[in-house]
C-alpha cells in the first residue's frame, strides 16, 4: 500500500543548513514594501529563523533574537512565497509571507494561533485545513492497516487499502482541481511545485507550468517544476539513451552498450518499493512473453543494503540482470536520469533509442506486442 505524504517531497527538499552567526539582523523602520512580521512564541527560545525557498533547498536568510518571547523580522518580498520560521533546529512553522504587516502567535504546541495581515496566508490556511482532513484519514487507514495486518485479516486490510488508496486520490484530484481553477495564485503556484515535482507526465506539467507565466506568476516553487521538465528532458522519447555502467549482483561493471541489438527495459525499482514489487509481476510476465523476441529487461535497483536486495530478486523471480551501485537515492544512474520516483522504466530498441518510458502493467505489454517484431 503506497504511502504519499504531502510533506515528503520537502523531506526530501530540506538540506542541513549551516549555522548562522547569531547576530540579529537590526530592525529598521519598515517601508511600504516591506513585511513587518511581529510576533510571540509561547516557547522558551532564544533565537528564530526565517528560511526561504530558492528553489533548489531551503536556506535561513534571517534570524531575529526572541526577548521575553517577542520577535520581529522585516524584509521585502518581491512576491508573495512561503517562508518556515524555524527553532530549536527540528521545528518551523510554514507561514505564506507578503509585504505588509502581519502579526502572528505561535502556540506551545508549534501551531499559529493568531495571524492576520497575510491574504495569501488565509488562503493557504484554507487549503491546508482540507488537505488535513485526506492526511488525517490516511494516517488513520494506515495505523488500521497494521492492527489487522497483526491479525492476518485479508479481507479487512483489502478494504482498507482500497480506502486509503480512494482517499490519496480524492487528495490529488483537490489539489489538481484548485491548481487548474486558481491560476494567478502564488498559494497554486506553491501547490503546483511541492506536490508535482515527482511527476513523470510532461504533458501536464508544461500545460499546468504554462497556465502560471501566461499570468506573471513567478514563484520559486516554480522553479522546482523548469527543473524536473529539464530531468525529463534527459529520457525524451526519440533520444538515444546516454550510456552508463553499474556492477552487478556479482561485482561485474555492466555497460548499457552490452545490450546493443536488443529492447531492454531499463527498470528503476527497489525491494523495499511496495508499489514496485506490487509491479515485477507484470514485468516478469513481459520478460517471459517477449524474451524469444529480442527482449529483455536491465533492472537498477535504488537499494542499500545488498542482502535485502539479493532475497527480493530471489523473492520475485526476476530473472533478469540487475545492477545497482547500493547507494540508494544517490544511485548514479538515477541521478544521471533524473529519477525522482519509482517504479520508472524506459524502454529502448536495438539502436539505443528511448521508445518509451514509465510503462506499467497491460500498458507495457501492449506496447510490446504492438511493437516487436
């Protein structure tokens, strides 16, 4: 059962950050064009950060010392964009910042509970008070899934994994459906980065991406969508296949150009990846169907630990040969194509010419059987 949650993607975003000097940024008079953010925090803390989005990584930009649980910060915006306020290194607060004045609580328990003067920021609120209520129920279905998984109750965990599976649609379906209806909104904009970046669908992407400039949208998060167009550039359909090594199960080093003359499926997977062993079924089957026909398939599995990933080709019967560098996400040939989610497979002929890519169950063998002769 997948598990996509809303704020993975900047699990993955948010880099370590190197320490600012403790050294207040002085307040000064704010200007018209300005953000004059006054705020309480009911912690006890002595430093807070503003951290901004520049869209690669989130970095501190500005610190403000916190007396008797007061702090202020004052900075233009070109635009409206989200901002985290962080402390005590493993907290910060997401608050969608524009030039004016805002004043804003912050709660024992790390919520907002007062903040007024941002527009986009009400906005935001909105959205994420419904997105919480898909979130909250995903978390629910998934702390049910174990209690009966302890059971061993299949008719149950079938019934909850149709429902969080529902429930994650309905979340995507919102979320496409606000992108699409509020096109000049920085707060779209923002939704439209953090939860595409992933998207292997060029199509949408440029069409969503396309909506936001030809409305003078321009946002960081955006940025976040240039970049994975450019990933995806590196796989387009019609380009040769950009050559690569990795060793095998046995330390060999295996070169893509081993398989001129063939159709390989170049299958990016890993054992811990539910939703990619829930795929090998249908991959096996195009194995054995098609391997007469010139076909095979080169799988570069993101795992780390070499045992785990041994036991899951035994597991699956995935005949085929693997490769893999054992360093997971930082896997090279992944990086060197862009890979941001798996299962993703791309599909060449005898030349080396990508013919297709991200084919999923009767879709891959369809194409197959449309396409080798």
């Amino acid at each position: 059962m997948k598990k996509i949650i809303y704020t993975s993607l900047f699990a993955v975003l948010i880099s370590s950050c190197e320490d600012s000097s403790e050294k207040s940024m002085e307040a000064k008079m704010p200007e018209l064009n300005e953000l004059n953010l006054s705020g309480h925090i009911e912690k006890d803390i002595d430093w807070i950060y503003l951290e901004q989005f520049n869209g690669e990584k989130w970095t501190k930009t500005d610190s403000s010392k916190v007396k008797n649980g007061d702090f202020n910060f004052h900075k233009s915006f070109n635009a409206p964009e989200m901002i985290h306020l962080s402390y005590n290194e493993d907290r910060d607060i997401l608050f969608f910042a524009e030039n004016g004045e805002v004043p804003i609580t912050i709660n024992e328990d790390d919520s907002l509970e007062k903040a007024s003067g941002s527009k986009n920021h009400d906005e935001w609120t909105l959205i994420q008070n419904q997105l919480s209520r898909y979130e909250y129920k995903m978390d629910s279905l998934y702390e049910l899934y174990y209690v009966f998984k302890e059971k061993q109750d299949t008719i149950k965990l079938n019934n909850i994994e149709l429902l969080y599976d529902e429930t994650e649609e309905n979340k995507s379906e919102y979320i496409l459906d606000y992108i699409k209806s509020n096109p000049k909104s920085y707060v779209s904009a923002y939704l439209f980065g953090s939860n595409y970046y992933y998207s292997n669908d060029e199509e949408e992407l440029n069409s969503l991406l396309a909506q936001f400039n030809e409305n003078g949208i321009e946002s960081n998060h955006l940025t976040l969508i240039t970049n994975r167009l450019k990933d995806l550039e590196k796989t387009a359909i019609g380009s040769a296949i950009t050559e690569f090594s990795l060793p095998d199960i046995n330390g060999n080093n295996v070169n893509i150009n081993n398989f001129k003359g063939q159709y390989v499926l170049i299958d990016f997977w890993a054992s811990w990846c539910g939703p990619c062993r829930q795929e090998n079924p249908n991959v096996v089957k195009a194995f054995e169907n098609y391997k007469t026909n010139n076909f095979t398939v080169l799988g570069i599995s993101l795992d780390k630990d070499k045992e785990k990933w041994l036991k899951a080709i035994a597991k699956d019967k995935l005949d085929w040969t693997h490769v893999s560098d054992l360093k997971g996400w930082d896997n090279s040939v992944a990086k060197q194509f862009g890979v941001k989610s798996i299962p993703f497979s791309i599909l060449i002929d005898p030349t080396g010419k990508i013919i297709a890519k991200d084919l999923r169950g009767e879709k891959l063998i369809e194409f197959l059987n449309n396409n080798l002769k």
